[in-house]
C-alpha cells in the first residue's frame, strides 16, 4: 500500500546525483541540493527585463522556489559573472515520478539542461541566446536584452527564430516541458561549475522573507518579478509582473502539513499486495486472485481518471478557458483524485479484513 501522507509531505534530501532519487525526468548529473514536492510549481509571470547595470553583467532568470511550505518567487536579475567565460544555467523543477524535483542552477563555460523551459531574455529552452563571451568581454544581443548603448558598446543583433511560447515553469509530468537533455546538456553539468555566487543566495534569502513573494499570497503574480541588481526590490529597477495570476495551492492537510493530491498523475498507482500465507494453498490462491483483480480494476480506474483529467486541461486550452472556469476545473480534479484516493485505499483494507485469519479465543476455545 501506498501511503497517502508521503506523497504529499516535503522530501528534502542532499543528494550526490539525481539517479539516487530514482528520477525518471531527463538525466541530470550536477551535484548539489535535491527538494521535492507533491504538487508543480505555477505557471511563469510575465514581466519586462530591468537595464542592464554594467558591462559583465548576465541575466538570470526568476523562478519559482520551495520554502518548505510554499512556492515563493525569486525575482530574475541581473548578477556579474563569477569568472571570464562562465555562462549561467538556470534551476529549473522537473517530475520525478513521484514528486516534482528542484535542479539548482549553476555557472560554467557551457550552458546545462534547465528543463526546456521558456525563462525568456535568451533562455528559450536550450541554450542561451541573449550573449556571448569573445576575447574576455561579454557581447549582449539586443534582441533579447534591455540594454543602454550609450554605456555599454559590447552589443550585437540576432534575431531568435522558432521559439516555442508559453509559461509552464516544469518539465515532465501533466502538463509539463516535454524535453530532455541532450550529451553536450549533460557533459555541461558534469564539466567544471560552480553554485550561486554570494549575491544570489543573499537575493534568494530576501525573496523567501518577503511574504508578498509567496504563491498563496499573490496567486503567481508576484509584485517585483525583476529587479535590476539582485535583493534591491525597490526603486526604479523593479519591474512587476504583467500577467494575471491564478494560481490557488492544495488545500493542506489536517495535520497542516501533508498537500492532499489535486490530480491523479500525482498518485502513485497502489502497490500490488503480498502474497497470502494462511498454510492453505487452495485458499492462498483464491485470495491472491482475490488482489490480483483488485489490483486490476483500481489501476484502470487511475488510468482513466488521469487520461480524462489530461482531456479536460487540453480542452480548456483550446477554447481560452477564463480563470474562473479553470479554477473549477482544478477544484473538480481535486475532488475526483481525493474520492479515488479514499475509495481504493477502503476497497484495499477491506479485502485485507476479509482475508485476515479469524482471531483466536483468548482461552483457546472456540469463539461463541
């Protein structure tokens, strides 16, 4: 049996490399901190890209973070490289299988895999478009980039075709980035790097202090979206985001803690369960059929439910559904997945009660 509080509880764990969380997202082989967590981040604002603030300076990014109890955003910004030809990967979340896996960003001569997500201003997926290192000075493209001539003459115009647009923040999963990495992607991660330099993990504390930054507080439409030097979240480089905000998180748990499942894909279909062992073949077999048919059904009923599930946000989709109707949508998921959920994990205890041996007399007679 699966259980339901693990599934929905937060996973933290340090790990050497992703395969020890038995991933099924693409192959990632940077070192570093792994969080996982039940439920996909919200989709990406949109928002405008501050001036840049100087020569050797390098976008990154925002994206949505994990506190322990909420997404909060960490607004994009620009940050001075930390050495000569380092470019910046960014973090991105990918489905394990299980739960939805944290990748750290990093710095290195070659851009990583960041999931296929669309971040903008030059990170459209793969690679990155918005600059380049020649001769030790940093080249911008001012197709991607906000920058002032008059001070920063290191520029270029490269137009950047067959862009897929959208803002899902996630790869793999319901609704997810279908991408993977490719070898030059891996060897990237696995070639000299390193983390976020000192200013970004102070920028990335600030963003996680300020409650406004919270996805249950600004329903992924976070006041500063961009700022132009990383932790100044006020003045004239800030920049908020432009799109509407909809997202609405699980509701918790009673223990306040464990996220109860908003859609099927993030069950875990039940395991199958052990092989009766009463001392009677003839019965032993008649109660493993007994779960095999179990087994069966409940795994079609999960099949169904997250195909079906899958129709509805492909429907919604195609015809523009407005934030109300997809709210219900979400709410009526929600639903649909806890009522499964309940009902397989009774069904199961169920059949476990009738095939459990009747309890013995405490006097070793026979019960009346």
């Amino acid at each position: 049996m699966r259980s339901l509080f693990s599934l929905r509880s937060l996973l933290f764990a340090l790990v050497v490399t992703l395969g020890i969380l038995g991933c099924s997202a693409p192959s990632f082989a940077q070192v570093g901190v792994a969080v996982s967590v039940g439920f996909g981040p919200p989709e990406l604002p949109v928002y405008e890209q501050p001036l840049c603030p100087g020569e050797g300076y390098i976008w990154t990014p925002g994206y949505w973070a994990w506190d322990g109890d909420d997404y909060y955003w960490v607004p994009g910004t620009w940050i001075l490289a930390p050495e000569v030809g380092f470019l910046w990967t960014p973090p991105w979340w990918g489905w394990g299988g299980s739960a939805f896996i944290f990748h750290e960003g990093f710095w290195g001569p070659t851009i990583g895999f960041y999931g296929g997500i669309n971040y903008g201003f030059g990170y459209f997926g793969h690679g990155y478009e918005g600059g380049r290192w020649d001769n030790g000075h940093f080249f911008y493209n001012r197709t991607v980039n906000n920058i002032n001539i008059t001070e920063i003459h290191n520029v270029y115009n490269t137009r950047v075709e067959n862009v897929t647009v959208n803002r899902v923040s996630y790869n793999g999963g319901q609704g997810g980035i279908n991408a993977r990495a490719s070898a030059a992607e891996e060897a990237a991660a696995r070639d000299r790097h390193v983390g976020p330099v000192a200013a970004q993990n102070q920028h990335i504390e600030a963003a996680r202090s300020n409650q406004q930054f919270r996805a249950s507080v600004n329903h992924g439409k976070p006041p500063i979206a961009a700022t132009a030097k990383p932790g100044e979240f006020g003045g004239g480089g800030v920049r908020p985001a432009t799109s509407e905000g909809h997202y609405n998180p699980p509701a918790k748990g009673a223990n306040g803690a464990a996220h109860p499942p908003a859609h099927a894909s993030e069950i875990q279909p039940h395991e199958k369960a052990p092989a009766p062992n009463t001392g009677n073949p003839k019965l032993d077999t008649q109660y493993q059929q007994q779960q095999d048919k179990l087994y069966s059904k409940q795994q079609q009923e999960h099949q169904k439910l997250q195909q079906q599930q899958e129709k509805d946000h492909q429907k919604a989709a195609k015809q523009q559904a407005n934030d109300a109707q997809k709210q219900q949508m979400e709410q009526r998921h929600q639903q649909q997945t806890q009522q499964m959920e309940q009902r397989h994990t009774q069904e199961q205890q169920h059949l476990n009660e009738r095939q459990a041996p009747p309890a013995s007399h405490p006097t070793g007679g026979k019960p009346k």
